[in-house]
C-alpha cells in the first residue's frame, strides 16, 4: 500500500522536473505513470488519481512548448529581419566599393601618365625658356658691345670731322701759326686713330702728301716754293685731300649712324620677340606646372582614397561572411528547434490522446485488477528486457538504453516496445545520415584541397606576374632616365656646337676681313710700284749753249729703274695670290664647318626627337604595366582572401568531419550493437505481453 501510494507521487515530481523532457523519456514517464494508475484502486480513487494530474500536466506542457515557439519564432523574426536588411546594405557597399575602386584604378592609371607627360613638358618648356633667355641675353651682350664700339667709333668720327674741317678752314684762309700748330696736331692724331681706313680711303700718293702735309704743313703756305717743295704737291692738292677726306668721313659717319638705327631696330625687334617668346614659354610653363600640381594631388587624393576604399571592402567583405554564417547557422538552429519542439509536441499530444481514449481507461481497469496476480510473471520478463538492453547500454556507452532498460523495469507495454521501435528506426536514420555525412565530408574536403591547390597556382602566377611587372618597370624607369640624361648630354653638346660655330664664324670673318685688307693694301702697293717703274721715264734735254761765264758744274746722272723692282713687284704679286688661295681655302672650310655644324645640328634634333618620343612610349608602357601590376596585387590579395576562405572551410571541415571519419567504422559498429541489442529487449518484451495475453483470456 505504501509502495502504491508513494509511486504516483515520484512520478509526478518526475513529470514536473523534465517538462522539456525528450520524447523516450515522456514515453518512459507516461508508462510509469500507467502503472501507477493501474494500481490506484477503487472508484472513488480513481477521480482523484495520478493519471488526472499527469494529463493536467501534459496540457500545461503542450501550451508551455506553444508559446516558446511562438517565443521562438518572434526572435527569429527578428534576427532574420537583420540578416536580410545589414545583408542587402553590405552586399550593395561591396559592390559600390567594388564600382569605386575600379573608377579609381582607372583614374589613377590615368593622372599617372598624365603626370609623367607633364613632367617631361614642363622639362621641355623650361630648356625652350632657359634657351630663348640665354638668346636674349647673347643679343643684349652684342649689342651692348656694339653700341659702346660704335659710341667710340662716332666720337673718334667726329673729332677727326672737327680737325678735318679746322685743316679745310685754316688751308682756306691761308692762316699760320698757332692754328696751324694745332690743326698740325689734330690730322696727326686723326691719321694716327684711321691709318687702316685711310689706307682703304687714299691712294699712296695721297697718303704720302697727307704725311708730308702733316709734318711740314708751313711749306704749303710759303710766297714761292723752296727747293724741297719742287716735288711736293701744292696747298690745292692738300686742300682737295684733306676735303675728300672730311666728305668721306662725314659720309662714313652718316651711314655708320643709320647702321647704328637698325641695328638698335633690329635688336629691339628681337627682344620684343624673346621676350614674347620667353613671356610664352613661362606661362605654358607655369600652367603645365599648375596642372601638374592639381594632377599630383588628385593622384594622391585617387591613391588615399583606393587605399580607404579597399579597407572599409575588406571590412563589409568580412563583415558579410560573418553575417551570412551566423544567420545560416540561426537557420539551422531556429530549424533544428521547430523540429525538436514539433517532436516534443507531437509525442506529448499522443500520450495526451492516448491516456484520454476510452480503450486507455478499460486498459487502466484491466491492468488495476490484474496486476497483482501477474506480478510476479511481469517482473521476470521485464528484469530479462531491461538486463539486455542494460548490458547494450554498457557496451555502446548509451545514455538512452539507460533509460529504455528503466522504463522496461516499470513497464512492458506497448508504449515501450513503440519506444524501442522508434529508438531502431532512429539510430538506423542516423547511421545513414552519418554515411551520408562521411561521403560528404570526403566530398568537401577533397573539393576544398582541390580548390586549394588550384588557388596556390594561381598565387603563385600572380606572384610571378607582379614579379616580372615590377621588374618591368623598374627597367622601363631606367630607360627613360638613360634617355632624359641622354637627351640634356646632346642639348649640352648642341648648346657647346653651336658657340664654337659661333667663334669659328668670328675667327673665319675676321681672318677674310684681313686676307682681303692685305690683298687690297699690297693691290694698291703693287699699283703704285707698276705706275712708277712701268711708266717711261724720258731725261731732261736741254740746250747747251756756250756760257758766257764759267761752266757750270757737271749735272745728274742718268736716272735708271732700281734693279730690284721687279723682285719686289713679284713677291707680291705671290704674296697676293696666296692670300687670295687662303681666302678661298677659309671660305671653303668655313661652308664645310657650317655644313657639318648644320648636319650635326639637324642630327642632334631627330636624336632627341627620337629619345623624346622613346621617353613618350616607354612612359605610356610604363603607365600601363603599372595599371596591370596594380590590378595583379588586387588579384593577389583577393586570391589570399579566398585562400584565407578555403583555409577556414578546411578549419571547420575538419572540426565537423574529423569526429565522424576518425569513429566511423567504430559508431557504425556500436550502432548495429546498439540496434541488435533494442531488437532482442523487444522480442524479450513480445514474449512478456503474449504470456500476459494468455493469462489474460
């Protein structure tokens, strides 16, 4: 009695304690709870039995696993809601971080070649402005030394013109003493400062009458002529010297000062023109330098930002990974819990339905009157059942035979041996899905080594790739520095060239300038030795008559030609021929220098052309490989990132799948004991219930 008493209510803390209990054990609690009601005795006891409270309980079982998947289904709800809404945000800030990054890619490879093309502008344009400054001040130079040689030449003019005409006034006037004195002095000094353009101006004779009036001027003013004045010219012929003279110079200087007009023009024009040229060139300069430096700082901006870009992608990228594995695993979750409460729900609802049938409450009357008669029966069949599946339990290390092989020592019924079934069909289920789960581990693992490996070969390639870029353009960077330097060698070299044409054209004009002086000079020489030795010389016939005093004494001898004349008159004449020869040679040799010059100058240009338009194509190879090595270290770190992926799906496969292929022949093994040993305790239970069954009838 006390032993019926008390079961029903350790069963009833048992149903209390385990009210999220699992479907075995609500099976093994409701066929405890049969034995207790079969046991509770009399009518009146049977109102306010167990099974009353046990259903109750169900009940409130049922509407408690309700509300916590309605519980269940609002949270999921809710994560859900996240994962669609941050999913739909990060996916699209992938892609427009993906769009930005190509624009800026793009961009960059852009302003970068538009830096190195301004680079070598601006380079171009500050020789093109240094070389027309340096034109400029040549020209200014020049012409400073014109000017001060032609100030000097003008006032030397000019004081010669005053003495000239103080030579013309005082020979006019016939005037003597000390204005002669002085006139004297001033032809001195003039002949002295012009003696090469006097020598051009006056022939011989003239030069020598001038010299002779120069050193004796008082003769020319004498009543009647001395005896040293019998060959000297008279003051008619000095006065028309001396004014041919002062007409010459005027003239000379006239034209010397209109020569000085253009010539100050003609630099003026040019300066203008410099310095437009230079002006130009300095703007151009400066705004190829300002749009240099607004190109730098959007290229550096572009970078800045391609740098910012990529880490907020990696970011969202890391982030979206994370978001999706944590919503799928919430799937899963939320998934495996609907099933599992639907289970739980669905074996309460059935144990509800069978404890409230009317074939449960004949079974509970039944049982209630026979269960002392066969207790003893019971008791041997149960202890058989829950010792097989005890010792199962034991081998298979099952926590769940645990449990069957104590609900068999309660009960025996059909509830149980529906438990045992269901516990079979699940460990089969189960060990199929495990085959299904080591096939598809083997399938991922060799998938995830496959990919891998394919990854690593294109790392490897891509590795390479950047490799030979970089390599590339470090070789490209040299070339165009090779040829920037060759290019300022040659306009070094061109610059050198041309002021030592420069010289050799002073040197060729002033060497012609002198043959041509000599040969004039020794012309005029030569001129002057023929008129004298060439012209025929008759003697003095006069008639003797007989004096009327003494003789007079012996006269001149006859007048002879100096011997030597012809010698003389022959080494010039060589010397002229041979001056002329070296001033056809230096004309030859100056057209050969400036052909050469011209040649070399037209050569120096199509080299730096050439080089300039090398620089120009290596630049633009240059700007693209380093578009391609930009996106071969976009492609690398990508493939990092999707090495670092299989890495983890790798991780996680081996976590999930190293269990079960490491055990599997040995869960597979204790499956099958597991299931033989549950199909033996059913067959010892069969072999119960039909022994009750017989009794029974």
């Amino acid at each position: 009695s006390s032993i019926v008493q008390g079961q029903p209510l350790a069963v009833l803390t048992t149903v209390h304690d385990t009210s999220s209990a699992s479907p075995s054990e609500v099976m093994r609690i409701t066929c405890s709870v049969l034995m207790a009601g079969a046991l509770a005795g009399s009518a009146e006891e049977q109102k306010n039995r167990p099974v009353t409270k046990v259903i109750n309980l169900l009940k409130d079982m049922v509407k408690q696993l309700e509300k916590e998947a309605e519980e269940d289904e609002e949270v999921y709800n809710k994560v859900a809601c996240w994962c669609q809404t941050n999913d739909k945000d990060k996916t699209k800030s992938i892609a427009d971080a993906e769009t930005s990054i190509d624009r800026l890619v793009n961009k960059i490879e852009e302003e970068t070649a538009s830096s190195s093309r301004l680079n070598t502008e601006i380079k171009n344009l500050e020789v093109e402005v240094e070389k027309n400054q340096k034109s400029l001040d040549q020209a200014t130079a020049n012409r400073k030394k014109e000017l001060a040689e032609f100030n000097e030449d003008e006032k030397d003019t000019l004081q010669s013109i005053s003495a000239l005409k103080s030579a013309v006034t005082v020979l006019s006037k016939h005037n003597g003493g000390a204005a002669l004195l002085d006139m004297q002095a001033a032809l001195r000094s003039t002949v002295h400062r012009h003696h090469d353009r006097l020598g051009d101006m006056l022939s011989i004779s003239d030069m020598k009458t001038v010299q002779s009036f120069i050193q004796s001027p008082e003769d020319y003013f004498d009543a009647e002529p001395t005896f040293k004045q019998s060959y000297a010219p008279q003051s008619g012929e000095i006065f028309g010297i001396l004014k041919n003279m002062l007409s010459t110079f005027e003239a000379d200087l006239s034209q010397a000062q209109k020569d000085e007009m253009q010539a100050q023009s003609a630099y003026e024009q040019l300066k203008a023109a410099k310095e437009d040229e230079i002006k130009e060139g300095q703007d151009h300069l400066e705004e190829k330098q300002e749009e240099l430096a607004n190109t730098d700082e959007s290229l550096a901006n572009a970078k800045e930002d391609l740098e910012d870009t990529r880490t907020s992608l990696a970011a969202d990228q890391a982030f979206l990974a994370n978001l999706k594995e944590k919503c799928q695993l919430t799937d899963q979750e939320y998934e495996q819990r609907t099933k599992t409460r639907q289970e739980e729900i669905s074996a309460v609802s059935e144990a509800l339905s069978f404890l409230t049938s009317d074939e449960a409450h004949d079974l509970f009357s039944r049982t209630f009157n026979f269960v002392q008669r066969t207790a003893a029966t019971l008791s041997a069949n149960r202890e058989k059942a829950a010792s097989i599946l005890a010792s199962t339990a034991h081998r298979v290390n099952s926590a769940e035979l645990v449990a069957l092989a104590d609900s068999v020592r309660r009960d025996a019924f059909v509830k149980v041996k529906k438990a045992i079934d269901d516990m079979i069909a699940k460990l089969l289920q189960d060990k199929e899905d495990e085959i299904k789960q080591k096939d598809f581990c083997i399938e991922e693992l060799n998938t995830n080594e496959r990919e891998t490996e394919l990854k690593n070969r294109d790392k490897e390639e891509t590795q390479t790739k950047i490799d030979t870029l970089s390599n590339e353009i470090e070789q490209l960077t040299n070339e165009i520095e090779t040829l920037q330097a060759e290019i300022q060698s040659l306009q070094t070299n061109l610059k050198r060239a041309g002021e030592d044409r420069e010289q050799e054209n002073k040197d060729f004009q002033e060497t012609v300038a002198d043959q041509r002086a000599t040969v004039k000079l020794l012309e005029k020489t030569l001129d002057v030795l023929k008129g004298f030795y060439n012209k025929k010389h008759k003697g003095a016939s006069l008639a003797q008559e007989d004096p009327a005093g003494p003789p007079p004494p012996p006269g001149f001898k006859s007048y002879k030609k100096n011997s030597g004349s012809g010698g003389v008159m022959g080494m010039i004449q060589q010397i002229i021929a041979d001056a002329k020869t070296e001033e056809a040679e230096a004309i030859q040799a100056e057209k050969d220098a400036q052909a050469a010059y011209e040649s070399f100058v037209k050569d120096t240009n199509d080299s730096i052309t050439a080089k300039q338009d090398s620089i120009t194509d290596k630049s633009d190879t240059k700007a693209k490989k380093e578009g391609e090595l930009t996106d071969s270290k976009k492609d690398l770190e990508n493939i990092m990132i999707e090495l670092e992926e299989l890495a983890n799906e790798n991780a996680d496969l081996h976590k999930a799948c190293d269990f079960t292929l490491k055990n599997f022949d040995v869960r597979q093994q204790a499956r099958d004991e597991e299931v033989e040993g549950l199909r033996e305790a059913k067959a010892a239970l069969s072999g119960a219930q039909l022994t009750l069954l017989q009794r029974s009838g």
